[in-house]
C-alpha cells in the first residue's frame, strides 16, 4: 500500500474541465467568425483543430508516451485559438503548417501541456506571420455574399478557395480582401497621412469595430463575442482579472495620454482597444495559465509588460499589430517574473 | 446590506476573508446531530509512550502492576512533553513497540493494560477554590495531567499557559471552528458541556491574565454559538465575546484564525504568544476544567467515527489506547475491503496502514470511506497547468505549484528560499488542484529531506569540530613528547630509549 | 619608417600602460588561500573515513579545489554531495564510483574487549572511550560509522551495525507518481552524465 | 536627447546583439544554466563592453586616425578588451570566488567574445560622437544582459520538463532561443537610426 499524503478529498476540478471552459468561452466569437467570414471560416477552424489533435497524438505516440493526453481538449484548445488569429483567406496548407507549428515548436519540444514557454498559438502565428508576411496581412471583406466576387456563404466556393487558392477561382486577391484598421493607419501615416484622416478615409466606425464587421483575422474581429466569452471565463474563476485589466488599461492609458498629445500620431484609446487582437490577446492569449505569470503581483506587471509592448509596437514599430509580439515577448520573461514577484509569504515582513 | 455586500465580494475572490486564501469545502458533518455516546471497553488497551509534539516519556510501570484509571504510568522526560495515564483500571500485561498513527508505519514503546473493568480511578485533589490559587500551582496541575492540544497538534497545553513578562498575553481565543469536513466533536462539546468549556476558559484567562476572551464559532454551528452564548452569560462572563465567523478551511488553523480575529500575523519562527495572543481549542478547555476542578488526568477524548462506509456514525468517548479496529467494529464496521480509514480529517489526517493502532491524544474523528473515492485523484498526478489556483488558496501565501516543482527536482535551497518551511500542510493547493497534483505530499517530502539534510550538516560540523580538536590534541602531544625527550636527552648524555608509547589513553 | 616607429611605440606604449594597470589590480585584488577548500570542506560529511584515498575530510576538499581530484570520491556523501561540489566546482557531475552504504554504527562487545586502546587511537572523531586495561565503548551519537577502529581491533570485537532508524528522523518519500518518478529520472540523468 | 534614447532602445532591443545579430552566441548558451551565474556574467560582460567601445573609440579617435594606423585596430581593440579581461577576472576572483568558480572558461573568454570586438568594431563604423559610442557600447551590453537573464530563466525551466530525449539541452535551448528571436522581430522597424 503506497503512503498517501493528506488531503483527502478534491474539489473535483480537473485539466480538461478547465480547457473545455475556455472552448466554451471561445464558442461565441467561433460563431462570430463563421457568420463574418462563412465557409471559410469553419474550414480553417476545423483544419486547425484536427490538424492539432493528429499532431498531439502522432508526437505523443513517437515519444512513446500516453496518447490519452492529446485528448485532454488542450490541443483542440491551441487549434482554435490559433485559427481564430489567422485571416480567412489562408490556405489550407498554412493553416496546416501553423498548426504542427503550434503543436511541435510550441508544446512537445517542451514536454508537452504545462511546459511550454510560449503560447503555441501564438507561437505559431509569429512564425506564420514572418515567413507568410503577405497572406497573413491580406484580410477578406467580411459577410460578403452573393453580390461580392466571392460568396462567403457558399460552401462549393470556398472549399474550392481553400484547396486551391483564389486563382482557382479566377479571382486575384486584391479584388477580394481589404487593408485592417491597424494596417491602413500604419501605411497611411508612413505616407506622411495622419491618423484622423486616415480613418475617415477608412470610413471606420467604432460600432463596426465592436460588432465585427471590420476587418481582421477571423476571431479577432468581434469584440463583442470575444468580451462575452472574456467575461464568462472570469465569472467561471477559469482567470482572473489581473492580466486581462492590467494588459488593457495599460495599453489605454498609453493611447489616451499620447493621443492627447499628438493625436494627428497617436490612435486614440478605443481605436487601441477594438483593432487588432487586442481583446483576444487580452483574455485568451495572455492568460493561458502555462505561459503566464502564477501569482497576481507577476500577473499584473505580465499585463502592463504586454500593454506597453503592444502599443510601442503598434506605434512605432515596423508590424501594424504588436499584440502577439507582446505576449510572445512577455512570455520570455515568465519564469523571472515568477520568481521576483512572490507574495510575502504569512508573518514574513509583517509588523513587528 | 453592508454584511450582505461583504460576503459578495468575499465570493468573488475580491475580498479576502478574515485570512488569505483557503477554501470552501464540502461539509459532510454526518454526525453533527448525534450526542456523544460512550465507548465500549476495548480487552486491550495500548499507551504509546509519546502522544504529544516533544519528547517520548519513560514507562513509570512494570509489567504484572496493576494501575488505576488517571493513574500516572509513564514520566515526561524533558520540558515539552505530556506524562501519559492510565485510561482504564486494570494489569500491565507488557511492554512493548506496537504501531501508532503515523505515516511512516514505525512503532514506539507501548505499555499494554488489560482493564478489569472495575474502573478503580484515581484523582488529584480536586480545587474548587482554583480562582484564589496561584496561576504558577494551576500550571503544575495542568501538566501533571498530561493535558495537549486536542485540536490535532498536541503540543502540551501548559507550555502555553504561562504569565511572561516581555510577551503578556491580552488576547485569549478559544478555538470552536472545526473547519475540517465530517469532524464535529468540538461542535458537540459545545452543545453538551458548554458550562465546563466556559470555566476552563475563565481558568485559563485567570492562569495568563488575558484581558480579553473571545469564543470563535464558524456560522455552519448556530446552535453551538447560541449554547455557547447562553453558558457565557450563565457564568456571568459577559465580557468574554462570542464571535460567529464565515466558514472556510483552514480557518480552524491557530495562525490563520489569530489573523482572522486579530488581524495580525503571527511572526515567522514565533509563537503566538509573541504578540499577545492565546489560542486553544474548546476540547482542551473542558479538559483544564477537569484537570483543574476535578483533578482528573486526560485519560479520554471525544472521537467523530463517520464516513461513508460507517453504518453507524456517531460521536463517541473514548478511553486513549483503544483500537481502532475496536473502535470501527462498534459501529459495525468489520469488512474493512476496499475502505479507507482516515485518522483525523480528510484535509490534514492520515491514512491508516494498519488498524490495530491505538486512539491516542491526537485522535479527533476516525474516517472509513470507500476507497474509489480518493484514490481516483491520487497517483494520476497531470502535469501543472500553472492555473495558480493553488496560489490563491493559500493561507499561507506561498507559490505552491513552483516549490512543488523545486521539491520534486530535490532542488531544496530553493525550494527553502521559496519558504517551504512556513507551509502548514491544509492541503488546501492539492483541493484545488486540477492536474491533482500531491502538492502536499512533495512538501512533506522536501521537508524531510531538508531535515535529514540540516542534521547530517550539523553532524559533520560537529564531527568536523571533533577531529580538528583532536588533530590539535595530537600535535600538542607531539611537541610535548619531543620537548621532553630533548630534556631528557640534555640530562642523560647517552640517550635512554622512549618511556610512554600510550598517549591517547588519558581520554576518557 | 615612422610610420613603423609610431606603430611600434604607440602599441608599445598602450600595452605598458595596460600593463601597469594590470600589474596594480594584481596587487589590489590578490586572493588569500583558497576560499573554495573551505566551501567544499564544509559541504563533505566529516566523517573522515578515507574511502575517498586521501586522509581525511579536508585534504580531500584541497584535492577538488586544486584540481587533483575529481569530484565524485566521496562516498558516505554520496550523489548529494557529488553534486554539490560539483555544483560549486562550476563542472559536469560524475557518476559514482560506489554506493553509499546505510549509515553505520560502530559498537564494541564490551565482554570480549580486552582494552588495548588501538581502537580509540584509530578513532578521527574520538567517539571511542575507555582506559588501558578498562572496557572501551562507543558514543553512539558522535559515531560517524567509517569503520577504521575494526582493523586495528586485535580481538574483533567492533561490529558495525545499522543505524538505528528513529521515527522522529522519519522522512517522507517522494510520492509514487509518474510525474515524481520523472524528477527522479532528471536528477539520476545529472548524476550519471558522465 | 531622444537621439540618445533611440540609440539605447535600438541597441537594447531593435538591434540586439545576440537575437539580431547572433553574436556572442557562446557564452549566450554556455552560462545561461542557472539565473545567479547568468546574471554575474552579464555584468562583466557590461562592465567589458562599456569599457571597451569607449576606449577603443578614444584609441581609433586619438591614436589610430592621426597616426593613420587602421590596419592595427583589430590589435589594439583586442588588447583594450584582453586588459579589461583580465582586471574584471582578478576582481571577481576576489570578490565572488563562487562566480569565479561558476563562469569558469567562459570568463576569460569574454577576450574572444564577438560580440564585444563587434561592438568596438562597429561602433567605431559608424563614426559617432564620444557620448553615442559610449551609449552604445552600453545598450548593446544592456541588450546581451537582458536576453541573457531571461534566457537563464526560461532554461531554469526548461531543466524541469520532461523534454524528449533527442531534444535534451542544446536542441532544445536553441529552438527557445530561436523563438525568441522570432519575438524579438516585433521590434524591428520601432527605430530608425
């Protein structure tokens, strides 16, 4: 009979419980992401969260180690946070490529779920991003139907994109795709035009950006559905509210205080906080419990560390969105984090 | 609406109750409406020679004597220790090393009596007069009586209950939380013999000199808050406060619920008492009221049986060395196949390998629960997630998941810069786990080796120390022999052969 | 030509110059003895059994620090004090040549001692007494079990026995997990890269 | 003013000697094991590197430009940074013989560390005034130091997983280091010196 330690009991919580959760909280903006961007959508999804099931499994099974774990709902988890990053136009071959991305360089080198250092979704669409520059830069018009010269809503169509490209189609991609809010400032203000003038020319509205319809990678766009799923998480206790309130504060503050003074330059605040991948960044990305911070005090200068990285980058960098950078970058900096920001430990350093 | 208020944001995490962190745990109080019964007399009962936190007493008996029940069978050696009695009248038919409760298996020196069931007792002088005695008198009673923390530390009580000049205690606190799952005989004290746990209280306020006396009850035990209410105005004690705390483990924890009353933490590496605080549990101050009142040695406890498995749970009175084979055969518990016995709680007790070991001080409820209940979540220990549930949880603020991470790796000066030491073992962090994680358990393990590590250093220091002295001790000889032999050189031209070859035999 | 001149004395004059400053760090910053002996002296076990081949705890630790010995001859330290120097060395841990052995007691039968004194001559740590002629016997808690009294015993009566194993010295093991054993396989992996 | 800052952030993080760069790759990987080692080793190598593109910008400004001896700089750098090599190894010597102990080899190799001649050598390219050379020298340590103390306690880590046999220690550190690098593209484009 083995010594077992004390406790006793358990509150019944469990790895796959906690990964189906944040599925779950991922689920409207997924729907979000199929109503914008149709059949293309739900492909690129269902190609990324196969592709990095089969690579947890084929990866686990090479190193000889229980395959049960594949199916956990982590690696399902990395495909669809991955998916959800990348425009709708990728074709399937990139949403494969990123996804064993994901899986191998994020996650199984390390050891597999709880080791890795970097998001691997986000991992994955940072190598994506450096070797694919223009295809993931290339974002579709969102719910374009019948009228457009591609109909998101028809499944013969897009399935027809997503094997063979537009050429197949006869389409070029200019014809289809359009710049993102982030993209256009950023080209616009190397052209010399300042931010206000580049969003009236960009007919950019505030509500479109909250509700979606601008665009951007597929899940990232809504920011609605994406708070829904934020708050869920948080009412759930799957988060907490350090990283997600310090990530955004930040980043708003930073925009307000130079957009009041400079803003032909600077992006105001809610500009900041609707483009992009902020939100998702914010409350899926950056609080994926593996590669942030554990305790609270490391938690919020983990959110102020990606705040201040994502907007310098956004404005002054050489990429239009600095989000996953940040959270890359600040991934680097976990374990010292960790391990300088330890809460005073009970009648260490109290009075007397 | 403020309270209300309160209590919302305590839900949500946004708040911190009384203390840091801790849980909310499933009650499963099974016996909370059964009276306490007494035990049968087992055919055999089973002293273990320490039953405390300290020093291991020496049998005072021989085997063949026959002993009274209270009557003093095995002398404290050193100061913190408790002297064990004789729990029923009877014959020492040996002595021995038999298996206790502890997680190792090992045994200790066991003295066995087989009671006559005369109940034959014997008693101090009982002092009805104790609020005119001197608190330093009251003191020698209290230890003469094997008296220890019946909350589960058994550290012995009179240690405690001393006037210090540099650290006056001014704040009493009787501990009637009993946070931890199925356990209910504080609570059942409380309803039953309220009267003698207020008079312990005011004897234990008159031996420290406290000012202040407060009577901490969780708000899962109305009923104990009201009886304990009333018995404090019946003794005309109406300064001594009865608080009602929100129910949350560890709360019953000596530091967390000074903390939670207080608002102050107790110092790493000191005792409560060095910010004035006196904590002790409603068990033990039943037992001063008797010690004291009645003169009568603690010679019996009050013991939850429960659990799942247990067809007849109930709250019992049992005589120290009892078996708990005895004690689970009482209740109808004989199939013992695939249940667990928990002795304690299910947050901090231990499982037991090995039911023939006796109900001893520490003993507060004896748990049988079917087994797939736990062993599910042990052995499937998942890789850590980092979610830092285990962190928010606990009371003691530490990173749980990290130093678990050190302690596995054997990486134990970090693991000691990470505090592992201040770790008070709740178990909270493995409650919440949801890789299951024994996050306890590695601790344990870190803290044993660390142990063996500091007392193989100061082993091989004072080793180190010794072989220099002696290194020292030969050289001086050395020398010695070497003057005198120029000496006597010098005096006798012609050199006369060596006098002493056996130098190092002054040693001794 | 002056181009070579300059080149010559201007390099020459920068590394005297360098030289200099050298030479009075040298001076500034001169280290006493070794520190190190100490710090790995006080990492051995002090046993002084000299299994590791030199004649005690010390000489041994001056050994590692100057190099002369390699890291891996301490055998009651075991793999712990392996990598602790190891560790402090700042080199690749080595595997260990033999298994520590259980903690050892030495204790004499005191009836069949005959009170020659080699014993407590032999003993490093003076854990032996007893007088010419008298009984000797072991202090059971200053014992550190090296084992060098049996030799010179003419009448074998030292045995060594096992430590006794007390509860309070109890220690926890590490749980029985796959993820345990995992942190296991790590540290035996350190140890045996030889 | 913000001249000097761009140089700072550009040497520090835009232009980081190890993840842009790839020099000093060496001693990146070789004391990167354990965060206290990593960190001694990055203030050597900042108190080196600061030293050295400041002397070495006074020797190419006062010495070899007049004297018009060019072809000696390799020489005269590497003897400023052999010096600086020495005087930093006998004080730690001194001070820390645990560090000493700790940075072993890759202490004096801090002499054949490209990335401090790199430092000289470029800094004395791109023919700035006194104060941006010394600033430079100083981001570009500041640069290695940073990814060295963050690459130590990522590896920290590391040591703790179970990473698959074939990719134990160097692989696997090098595909972080890797990845980091990929992060530290973020960064391109944020100045333009």
């Amino acid at each position: 009979m083995p010594i077992i330690s004390s406790p006793h009991i358990h509150n019944g919580d469990s790895i796959r419980l906690t990964m189906l959760t944040v599925i779950l909280a991922l689920l409207p903006a997924t729907a979000a992401a199929v109503y914008l961007f149709g059949w293309l959508a739900f492909l690129s999804i269902a190609t990324a969260v196969l592709s990095c099931v089969l690579t947890e499994i084929l990866c686990l099974r090479w190193m000889g180690r229980s395959t049960a774990s594949a199916l956990d709902g982590s690696a399902a988890l990395t495909g669809l946070l991955l998916a959800l990053t990348l425009p709708a136009s990728l074709p399937w071959w990139m949403v494969v490529l990123g996804s064993v991305f994901a899986i191998v360089l994020g996650k199984q080198v390390y050891g597999g779920l709880g080791y890795n250092l970097f998001n691997p979704a986000l991992s994955a669409r940072v190598i994506l991003l450096i070797s694919f520059p223009l295809n993931m830069t290339t974002w579709l018009v969102p719910m374009s139907a019948a009228s457009a010269a591609l109909d998101l809503y028809d499944f013969q169509l897009c399935l027809a994109f997503f094997l063979h490209g537009p050429q197949a189609l006869g389409l070029t991609l200019d014809a289809i795709t359009m710049a993102s809010p982030l993209g256009h400032v950023k080209t616009e203000w190397t052209r010399g035009v300042g931010v206000p003038e580049a969003l009236a020319a960009y007919h950019y509205s505030y509500l479109n950006a909250f509700l979606g319809s601008e665009a951007g990678s597929m899940g990232e766009t809504s920011a609605l559905a994406l708070l829904i799923g934020g708050i869920y998480l948080l009412a759930r206790h799957t988060i907490t509210w350090h990283i997600p309130f310090s990530y955004l504060a930040t980043v708003l503050l930073l925009a307000a205080v130079f957009n009041m003074l400079d803003p032909n330059h600077f992006a105001p605040p809610m500009f900041h906080l609707l483009a992009g991948g902020l939100i998702l960044c914010a409350f899926f990305m950056a609080t994926d419990p593996v590669s942030s911070p554990v305790t609270p005090a490391g938690q919020i200068v983990f959110g102020i560390g990606c705040g201040i990285l994502t907007w310098c980058i956004r404005s002054f960098g050489g990429y239009p969105e600095g989000a996953m950078f940040a959270v890359v970058l600040m991934n680097c900096a976990v374990p010292l984090i960790d391990h300088y920001c330890r809460p005073r430990v009970y009648g260490h350093g109290a009075d007397e | 609406m403020p309270a209300l208020l309160k209590n919302l944001s305590r839900k949500l995490g946004m708040m911190p109750f009384g203390f840091h962190g801790g849980v909310e745990v499933d009650q499963r109080k099974l016996t909370a409406s059964m009276a306490i019964e007494d035990c049968a007399l087992s055919p055999v009962l089973i002293l273990p020679m320490k039953q405390h936190i300290g020093e291991a007493c020496t049998p005072l008996v021989h085997v063949g004597d026959y002993v009274k029940r209270g009557q003093k069978i095995a002398r404290a050696e050193g100061y913190v220790a408790a002297p064990v009695h004789a729990s029923a009248s009877g014959k020492v038919v040996k002595i021995e090393e038999h298996r206790i409760a502890h997680p190792s298996g090992m045994g200790l020196p066991c003295i066995f009596i087989e009671p006559d069931g005369d109940d034959a007792s014997e008693t101090l002088e009982p002092w009805e007069d104790w609020a005119e005695r001197d608190p330093g008198e009251l003191r020698e009673r209290i230890r003469m009586c094997g008296l220890v923390g019946l909350g589960g530390a058994v550290f012995p009580t009179f240690i405690k209950l001393v006037r210090d000049q540099r650290h006056a205690v001014e704040t009493v606190i009787l501990n009637g939380i009993e946070c931890e799952p199925y356990l209910t005989t504080d609570h059942r004290l409380m309803l039953e013999h309220a009267d003698e746990i207020v008079a312990g209280l005011a004897i234990i306020r008159h031996m420290v000199g406290a000012r202040e006396a407060v009577i901490a009850i969780e708000d899962n035990k109305p009923d104990a808050v009201e009886t304990m209410r009333r018995a404090v105005v019946a003794a005309g004690l109406e300064d001594v406060r009865v608080t009602v705390m929100p129910t949350r483990y560890p709360q019953g924890s000596e530091k967390q619920l000074i903390q939670a009353i207080t608002g102050r933490e107790v110092p790493a590496g000191k005792l409560p008492v060095h910010i004035g605080v006196l904590c002790q549990n409603v068990g033990t101050a039943q037992a001063v009221f008797h010690a004291v009142r009645h003169g009568r040695p603690l010679t019996e406890r009050v013991v939850t049986v429960s659990g799942e498995a247990v067809p007849r749970p109930g709250n019992l009175r049992i005589p120290f060395g009892t078996p708990v084979r005895f004690v689970l055969a009482g209740r109808g518990l004989e199939d013992l196949n695939d249940i667990h016995i928990i002795h304690g709680g299910p947050m901090m007790g231990e499982r037991l390998r090995n039911i023939d070991v006796p109900v001893v001080k520490a003993t507060n409820g004896l748990l049988a629960v079917p087994e797939p209940q736990m062993s599910s979540m042990q052995s499937s220990e998942q890789p850590c997630i980092r979610c830092g549930h285990c962190s928010e949880v606990c009371p003691v603020m530490l990173v749980p998941n990290l130093l678990a991470d050190h302690c596995r790796n054997d990486e134990f000066t970090r693991a000691e810069q990470y505090q592992l030491f201040d770790c008070i073992e709740c178990g909270c962090c493995s409650y919440v786990c949801p890789s299951t994680i024994p996050l306890v358990h590695y601790f344990r393990y870190g803290k044993g080796q660390l142990a063996q590590i500091r007392r193989s250093e100061a082993f091989a220091e004072e080793s180190r120390l010794r072989s220099e002295a002696r290194e020292q001790r030969l050289e001086r000889e050395k020398q010695a022999k070497a003057a005198r032999r120029s000496r006597v050189r010098k005096t006798h031209a012609p050199a006369e052969p060596s006098d002493n070859n056996a130098t190092g035999k002054e040693e001794s | 030509m002056t181009q070579f001149v300059a080149a010559v004395s201007s390099l020459g004059a920068f590394a005297l110059v360098a030289g200099i400053i050298l030479a009075i760090a040298q001076k500034a910053f001169r280290v006493e003895g070794d520190p190190m002996v100490e710090k790995i002296d006080a990492l051995l076990p002090q046993t002084q059994c000299g299994q590791c081949g030199y004649p005690g705890c010390k000489p041994y630790a001056e050994a590692v620090a100057s190099g002369e010995a390699d890291v891996n001859h301490c055998v009651p330290g075991g793999e712990r004090t392996m990598l602790q120097i190891a560790d402090l060395m700042g080199v690749e841990p080595k595997s260990l040549e033999e298994e520590a052995a259980a903690p050892m007691l030495a204790f004499i039968r005191e009836d069949e001692c005959i009170g020659c004194t080699l014993c407590i001559k032999a003993c490093p740590v003076d854990a032996i007494v007893g007088a010419p002629k008298q009984y000797h016997t072991v202090i059971a808690d200053h014992c550190t079990g090296c084992t060098l009294c049996v030799e010179p015993c003419p009448v074998d009566c030292i045995d060594m026995l096992l430590k006794p194993e007390l509860i309070e010295h109890w220690a926890w093991p590490l749980p029985d997990t796959t993820r345990a054993r995992l942190g296991q396989e790590r540290r035996s992996q350190h140890a045996g890269a030889a | 003013m913000t001249e000097f800052a761009l140089i700072l952030v550009s040497a520090v993080l835009v232009n980081n000697y190890v993840l842009t760069k790839f020099l000093g790759i060496c001693p990146f990987l070789g004391v990167s094991g354990k965060l206290e080692t990593a960190i001694g080793m990055s203030f050597a190598v900042m108190f080196v590197m600061t030293l050295a593109s400041t002397a070495s910008w006074l020797v190419q400004t006062y010495i070899l430009v007049p004297l018009d001896l060019l072809y000696l700089q390799t020489i005269f750098f590497i003897l400023i940074i052999a010096s600086l090599v020495q005087f930093i190894e006998m004080m730690i010597h001194k001070t820390s013989p645990v560090l000493y102990q700790a940075l072993g080899i890759f202490l004096p190799l801090i002499t054949t560390n490209c990335a401090v001649l790199g430092v000289a050598l470029l800094n004395v390219q791109q023919e700035q005034g006194f104060i941006s050379s010394v600033l430079y020298g100083f981001g570009a340590a500041l640069g290695f130091a940073l990814v060295l103390v963050l690459f130590s306690g990522l590896r920290e880590r590391i040591d703790y997983a179970p990473v698959p046999a074939v990719f134990k220690g160097s692989p696997v550190a090098l595909i972080t280091a890797g990845m980091m690098s990929l992060a530290f593209m973020g960064f391109s484009g944020l100045v333009k010196l």
